[in-house]
C-alpha cells in the first residue's frame, strides 16, 4: 500500500528502533572511539589524582541529663542539645587556630618521580623556616635543586597566566612592585638568611638529597584554617548518642592523624583553661576577703588583750557568754547572707548592663545550685556564640538561634536573682532583730563587763568568719585541682591503610560510560543535522515520484559486481515496463548537481539495454561538461555541438563502440550558446530521426540544478530519470524536483539512487517502478 508523503512524514515522527539502530550502526566507529578517548582521559585523571586518606576519631560528650538539669531546659522552653554544640564547637575556626598552634604547616614540599609530582609530610631533607612572605610569593612554586653540601639554588618561574596578566597590566601604567610575578633563580647557602622584597626565609638541611627534584610553596596559616574546616567533619553515631564521630580527609596519612589530634587536644585544653579560669577567679576573691577579715581578726584580738590588760574584769556569768557566743553565730551568718547579696546584685547589674557573664563564679558562696547552672549554661551558650561569630555574620540562623537561648537563660536567671534577693533580704531583717535582742540583754550587764563583752564578740565573730573562707577557699582549690573535662577521647585519631579517594575504576567506567553518551549524541546530532540522502526511504519520505533502482557504490577501477549488474539490470527491465509498445523510448537523464554519477550511470544503463538485442544511441548533450566519449575512449572532436550548427552531418557524428547495438554522439567542442542550441528545431529533427533508427534514444543532460538546458527535450521525453547519489546529494533537492516536475508537468519521470553502499547481508527483493529491483533494507550509507 502507498503512503503519501504527509503521511510518511507523520511516521518519522515516531520512533523507529530500526533507525535508532542503524545510525549506531553507521557511527559506531566515531562513538567507540569517543568512548575510548573519554575513557583514557579518565584513566589519565584517576592516574594523577593524589590519593586521599580519611583519618577518624571518637569524642565522648556529657549529655545535659547527666547533670539533672532537664526540668530547667524544659522549663525554659530550651532544647537540651550540648552535643550538636559542642560538634560546632569541634569545628570552629577558633579551635582549629589552637591546633595549629602546635604544627608547623605553613610550608608545604612536593618531590617529583617520573610523571608525577607528590606532597612529602615530615620526610623531606630539607626544612623551610618562613618569617614573612607576601601574597605573590604564596602564590610561587619555589624549586629547590641542591649544588653541592653547602650551597643549592633558589627557583621560581612565574606562570603563563602570571606572565600574561602582567603584561596587560604594563601596557596601561606601571606595575606596583609586589605585584611583579616573582621569578628567580638565585644561590643560597643552608641557614642563610634569604630576604627578598617578597619574602623572609632560612633554609635548613635536614640530610643529604636523593634527588633533584624537590619544590615547596609558602601556605598562609588563615588559609590553612580554611582549606582544614573544608575537610573536617562531625557527626554523631547515633540519634540519641552523645559520642561524636570526627573526620578529617588529607592526601597524607600522617598529617591527616597529626593534624585531627592536635583539634581534639586543643578542644580539650580549651574546655580545661575555662573551667579552672572559674575557679581561679573565685580564689582570688576569697583570698581578698581573707586578707581583710585577716587584718580585722589582728585588730580584735589586740584590742581584746589591751583591754583585758588594764581592767581587771571577773569571769562572765554563763549567760552572758552564751548570749555572746550566740551573738558572734548570728553576725557571722548575716555577714554570708550580705556576701550572697553582693554576688547577686553584681550579676543583677550586669544583666541589666548586658555584660558578660564568664568572669563570674560561685563557687565559694552557698547558693541555690539552678542558679549555677543557669550561669554555667550562660557561659557555653556565650562561648558557642563566639566561636560561630568568627566564621558567621549575626544574621546566621546558628547564631540567631543561640542568641534567642541566651535571652531566654538570662530571663530566667533575672527572675530567679529577685526571687533570692527577696528571700536573703527577709532572711537579713529577721537576723538583725534577733541580734538586736541579744544585744539589749548584754546591756543590761556593767559597762566593764559590756565592753569587755562587745571585745569578745567582735574577736569571735571575725574568727569564725575567717574559718568559714578558710573552709571556702580550701574547698575551690580542692575543685581546682581536680577539674577534668566533661568531654574525652574514646579513640584516638586513626587512619585507613586503604585511601576513600579518589575511585579509580570507577572514574574509568564512569569516563566510558560519559564517552559511549557522547559519541551516541554525536552520532544522531551528526545524523540530524546531516541532510544528504543515504537510503531508498529518504526519498521515498520526501516524493511520490517513482523509484527506478538503487545502484550499488561502483569505483570505475574494479570490476564490476554482480549486485551492480543485477541492478543497472532492474532498471532496464522497469525502463522497458514504461509503456506497453514497440515505440522507440526517448530517456532523459540528469541530476540536481555535477558529480551525482549521471554520465557513468547512464553510460552503463545504455550498454545493458544493449545487451538485451536492443539498438541504443547514446547523446551527450552536457556540452559544457562532456565525458561521455571518455567512457568509450572515442573522439571528441565533432559531436552534437557541430551537428546542430550543420558543420557535420549526422553520419559523420555517429560513432560505433565495441557493443554492436550502441552507438554514441559525442557533445563535441563546447559552442558559446548550449541552451540555444538544445532547443533549436534542429535538435528536435535529429531526435525524430534518430528515434526512427534506434529502440532507445538516451541524453546524457546537463544538472537540472544548475542550468535548464534540456527543459524543451524532457518535456516530449517518454521518461526523465533524476540520478542522486548517496551520502552526497541533499534532501532538499528532492523537493526542487518535485516542484520542477509538477510546474512543467513532466508525468514520466523518475529517480534513480546512485552508490548506495550495500550492506553485506543484501538480497534481492520487490523493488520500485514497474519492475523488480533491491530491498531499501539492504542499502546503507557509510559510517
């Protein structure tokens, strides 16, 4: 059944595996070799790329229901989370700075073995002290290449793209003198003093040099701190778990462990320093107050001895001792109550003043403990938001989010001071009346024995208030000396004997799979975007003018194919089906464009038609371009172009070839008017009269494409065949045909597809026209 060509275009909308396939088919050398090239680019990629090592270590963290305090948090509406803060903490810019305190990471060392360049970590023999350096010179490659025991020279080449940004630089204005690329190539001796207006240095021999091949650069400790937190991560091992897993990736195994080691050491040492800067600062409060209850205890017992010294005073009766010594407890007590009070109102004040909370300890003041741990969770809130303030703004949603809990603590920590400070402050009124009626009694003794009383009391009350700091401060050194962290190392920094990175089978497979998807892309972009017409069906899809064959690809220096035969045979066989008569056929042949293979095909066409007992005459009208004679190694002398003008007459013309029924008019020398000459009646009379003589009359015409030379002759033709060639002729020349056919009215016509590469499983099949001819299935183009 025959499709129309809307038709036809409506199918190719559709996917067709057939074609998906054969354009693999056709392309497959160009995608394996994409995919070969992809995956040595890949192979070369995963070759040079350093291997990296993951270094791990387990943190253990007090959790906040460890220290009882759940019912406060709750209270407060604050999350107990001290785990994730002290991950954060873990990863600051702040503790990383301490832990590179310890190391000596500002130089890095490379040393080179065969095509690769690898970084060296405490096994170099050399070591470079840096003092000062400039940006230029962090950004050089410093080569290092030993002379001899005592002397080595100092290289730097600046790159291309260093060289290229200077120039342009010039080219406007002078160039700032440190920001020259730096280039050099200097002697030096070991532990010289290398000073440039780059940088400060002093190179030191470690042992001798087993190559020459060993370079550092310069690595400033900011962007040292950078480049670690980049590869430093935490995580907890468990939802509910307060062990922290820490991880740190390098390229060296060693600097790996040092470098996550001395992070943990310097978190840890961190979390120590604070806790016994508090009790430090509550020792020298107490040994102040000492001090001063010291000196007035010294002034009590000396006036006590003077006054009993000169008077001579009986022994008190038993209860005026005991109001004494009563009286002595209860001053001792309101002089505790009044120190609580002091502290409370300092800390009062200073939330009022929004000030900082950390100088502040209680430790050697008996008060309510959720008071302390409301300041203790103050400080780490406080500490927290520093350490995030160094690497975030305030806008962060960290940030914010601590400083929305420090509100709500110090909220809560200003209701509960009032609240004690009403409560000491009613437990000092009530004091005072007490002491006040103790005193009235001893008033009521003789003066002697009043004053020698009120010299005891104030000896006994100062005496006991100095035991009880004693006690105080006996108690916070205690505290001190046996603070440990709330936080320890499970286990410490280990690495794997195997690198996490990089993959390199998998970047292999990953680059031959990426190679196969873009040489499969190519391969239908160049498929889209290639219009030329490779197959029988391209020119189906695009006419209704019928197929009369599809000729095998043929070079002129082999031997002709049976296929090839069996083809130009299908088209003698659908050229003798085009009318049901013994007349002479006048054929017609052209093509869109030169070097479709007309001449060629036709040539061949008119020796198999004369094969078949069929007398055939071959006109070569192409005048401006004629081979026809080539193909028969005839001369070119006279030929068409002398017979029209009358030069020669027809007999003279003819020419005989080795077929007996085939002759040939050559074009003969190119005349200055061509068309004119086809379409004179002279043209039409030796026509006639040739058709008279011969069964076939065949004209080699020029390319309809370029020139209508042969319009009048393919109008009273008995059949016009258009010859494209694959891989070669355009699509869209089938649509000029097909407009040129339907505007001339040229009903018997046809095409013809020439070299049509053959596919190796070819057969024969029903073919198009009027006759039998190849399976479209069986012609391909070339990959």
């Amino acid at each position: 059944m025959k499709h129309t060509i809307e038709e036809r275009e409506t199918a190719q909308d559709e996917i067709n595996l057939a074609e998906v396939v054969k354009v693999l088919n056709r392309f497959k050398y160009s995608i394996l070799l994409i995919a070969l090239i992809m995956t040595l680019f890949a192979g070369v990629y995963a070759y040079f790329s350093p291997n990296i090592y993951k270094a791990s270590s387990t943190v253990y963290v007090k959790h906040d229901r460890d220290s009882g305090n759940d019912f406060m948090s709750q209270a407060l509406g604050i999350q107990s989370n001290n785990v994730a803060n002290e991950m954060e903490m873990l990863q600051t810019h702040h503790t990383v700075m301490l832990a590179l305190k310890d190391l000596d990471l500002n130089v890095r060392y490379y040393k080179k073995a065969g095509l690769k360049t690898y970084e060296q970590y405490n096994n170099t023999p050399f070591s470079v002290h840096v003092f000062s350096s400039t940006k230029v010179a962090r950004s050089a490659l410093f080569q290092l290449i030993p002379i001899d025991k005592e002397h080595f020279r100092l290289v730097v080449e600046p790159s291309l793209k260093a060289k290229l940004i200077y120039k342009i630089k010039s080219l406007f204005g002078d160039v700032p003198a440190d920001k020259i690329p730096l280039e050099l190539d200097e002697k030096h001796t070991y532990n010289e003093d290398i000073t440039t207006l780059f940088f400060h240095i002093k190179v030191k021999k470690l042992y001798n040099f087993k190559t020459n091949s060993y370079s550092f650069k310069m690595v400033l400790q900011e962007g040292m701190v950078d480049s670690i937190l980049k590869s430093l991560s935490a995580s907890t091992l468990d939802k509910d778990s307060t062990l922290i897993r820490l991880t740190y990736t390098d390229n060296i195994p060693q600097r790996a462990t040092d470098i996550l080691t001395a992070i943990t050491d310097a978190y840890l040492a961190e979390e120590l320093r604070y806790k016994t800067e508090s009790a430090h600062k509550a020792l020298e409060f107490l040994d102040s107050q000492i001090a001063s209850i010291h000196k007035t205890l010294t002034s009590s017992a000396k006036n006590l001895e003077k006054y009993k010294s000169v008077h001579q005073v009986v022994d008190l009766q038993n209860k005026a001792s005991l109001s004494s010594e009563k009286l002595s407890d209860l001053e001792a007590k309101l002089y505790e109550l009044k120190m609580q009070e002091n502290v409370f109102l300092n800390i009062y004040a200073r939330i009022k003043n929004k000030k900082d909370l950390t100088g502040i300890d209680l430790s050697g003041v008996e008060i309510d403990p959720s008071i302390n741990s409301i300041i203790a969770k103050i400080r780490e809130q406080t500490s927290l938001r520093n350490s995030l303030l160094i690497d975030y703004t305030e806008l962060h949603p960290d940030v914010i989010k601590v400083t929305k809990t420090l509100k709500s603590l110090k909220e809560y920590l200003r209701d509960s001071i009032r609240s004690n400070l009403r409560n000491i402050r009613n437990q000092e009124a009530t004091l005072k009346r007490t002491i006040e009626k103790y005193k009235n009694n001893l008033r009521a003794l003789p003066k002697e024995e009043r004053e020698l009383m009120a010299l005891q009391r104030d000896f006994m009350a100062n005496e006991k208030i100095y035991t009880f700091l004693l006690e105080k401060r006996a108690e916070t050194a205690i505290v001190q000396s046996s603070t440990v962290s709330d936080t320890r190392v499970v286990d410490p920094a280990l690495v794997g004997s195997k690198p996490v990175k990089p993959k390199r089978m998998l970047i292999i497979i990953v680059g031959f799979i990426l190679g196969l998807i873009l040489g499969v892309t190519q391969a239908f972009l160049r498929d889209y975007l290639d219009d030329t017409v490779k197959t029988v069906e391209d020119i189906e899809d695009h006419t209704d003018i019928p197929l009369y064959g599809a000729v095998p690809e043929f070079k002129e220096n082999e031997k002709r194919s049976q296929h090839y035969e069996e083809a130009l045979r299908v088209i003698r066989t659908n050229m003798e089906f085009l009318k049901q008569s013994d007349k002479s056929k006048l054929v017609t042949v052209t093509s869109s464009i030169p070097s479709e293979g007309k001449t060629t095909l036709i040539s061949n066409i008119a020796s198999i038609i004369s094969k078949a007992d069929k007398k055939v005459i071959l006109l070569d009208l192409d005048m401006r371009r004629a081979r026809v004679h080539e193909k028969y190694n005839l001369s070119n002398k006279k030929g068409m172009s002398t017979l029209l003008i009358n030069k020669h007459t027809l007999e003279e013309v003819l020419q005989h070839t080795s077929s007996e029924n085939l002759d040939v008019i050559s074009a003969g020398p190119t005349p200055p008017n061509p068309s004119e000459l086809l379409m004179s009646r002279e043209m039409h009379k030796i026509i006639n009269e040739l058709l008279q003589k011969y069964d076939y009359v065949l004209l080699d015409t020029p390319p309809i494409g370029l020139v209508t030379d042969a319009m009048m002759l393919m109008k009273v033709s008995d059949l016009n065949l258009f010859v494209f060639r694959a891989n070669y002729s355009k699509k869209g020349f089938i649509k000029n045909i097909n407009r040129f056919v339907r505007e001339h009215d040229l009903k018997n016509s046809g095409f013809i597809l020439n070299r049509v590469v053959l596919h190796k499983h070819s057969g024969y099949g029903y073919g198009y026209g009027y006759g039998y001819g190849y399976d479209s299935d069986y012609y391909t183009s070339n990959s």
